[in-house]
C-alpha cells in the first residue's frame, strides 16, 4: 500500500509549524492513507558528523542507529513530506544534518557517485512536499532572497536523489500573520491534495 513518510523538524510543539504537522496527518488519515512521521527533535537525532561516522561515510555504513531507521523508512515509503521553517534563508541545521547524515553513498542505498555526478536510488519517492514557515513574504522570498527551497533544496538536491517532482508550500511572514491567515492556511493543508 502507498505510503507517506513525514519528517518533521521543529523542536516547539506549539509553533505553526507543528499544527501543519496535525493538519497533514488529519488530511492523510481522512483519505486513509498510511504516514509514518520521523520527528528529528523528539527523536533526538544528532545532526552533526562526529570523526567515526565520517570514516564510515564512503562505506555506507553508519554507527548511528538512527541514520539506519531514517534510511530505510526513505526506501520504504512512495512520497516524503517535509514540514520545517526556513530560518535565515534555508532549511535549518537539524534538517540539513538529516540530509548529510542519512543520504549514504552506495549501491542500494540514496545515492551513487561516478565521474558523471551523482545518481539518486530513492526513486520510490514518486513526489517530495516540502511544506515550510517564513518570516519573509512569500513573494519576497521567492524574488529577493534567491527561493532556495524550491531552486535548491527541491530542484537540486531532491532530485540528485531520485525524487523527480516537488511541490513547496510556504506560509510567509508569519511573525505578523493574524489567527485567522494561520487558521485559513492550516485548513487549506486539511484538504490538500497530496499524490503520489
């Protein structure tokens, strides 16, 4: 059966960010569609590299438990939702470790490298939704401050990994969003359409 995997990277549990997260696994429990959530704060994953996990890297191994679950549920699922705010222009620390800890080079794993560049495995995620927070507009971001998210995060390093379409929805300048924007935006994510 399809299924999503959700990962989730904010450590406050009353932030937006975390009510886009109920608004996700509401949306996806309606339509009975299978989720499981890879929550990196709750969980406690170390996002850093540490001196053996770095000699481990061109292996493919791992002697962080968490990176070997995080992988798996990867080559397990047929979409990824990611639900993070973007701090200071990009996708923050904790989930950018996520990404150069759990992305492990070799043959079945996310990616392979050759003199022609980097092949991605985790062709099984049919389609990436990074669902984020700014504190900038939307429109500001996306014109005036380079729109990483979609030109970088999705458009390149998602799909150096083998996820070939991408949607980014943004809630902007949500320091100065009234309730009621934020209720309006949660219940658009209620009735989204996520496919596969």
């Amino acid at each position: 059966m399809n299924s999503f995997l959700i990962i989730y990277c904010h450590p406050y549990q009353k932030s937006l960010n975390h009510a886009v997260l109920q608004a996700v696994e509401n949306n996806l429990s309606q339509k009975q569609i299978q989720y499981t959530i890879i929550d990196l704060y709750q969980e406690k994953f170390q996002p850093i590299y540490d001196l053996e996990e770095l000699r481990l890297f061109h292996t493919g191994e791992t002697h962080d438990p968490l990176v070997e679950k995080y992988l798996n549920l990867l080559k397990k699922a047929q979409g990824v939702i990611i639900i993070t705010p973007i701090w200071w222009n990009s996708i923050p620390g904790m989930l950018k470790g996520f990404i150069d800890k759990v992305m492990k080079e070799g043959e079945g794993l996310s990616h392979t490298v050759s003199k022609m560049g980097i092949h991605g495995c985790l062709t099984n995620l049919t389609h990436a939704y990074v669902l984020t927070t700014s504190t900038s507009p939307t429109i500001y971001f996306k014109l005036f401050m380079g729109n990483s998210i979609k030109k970088i995060f999705i458009s390149k390093t998602l799909r150096q990994l083998g996820v070939k379409q991408g949607t980014w929805i943004n809630f902007g300048n949500v320091t100065h969003s009234t309730l009621a924007k934020r209720q309006q935006y949660l219940q658009r994510i209620n009735n989204y359409q996520f496919k596969f």
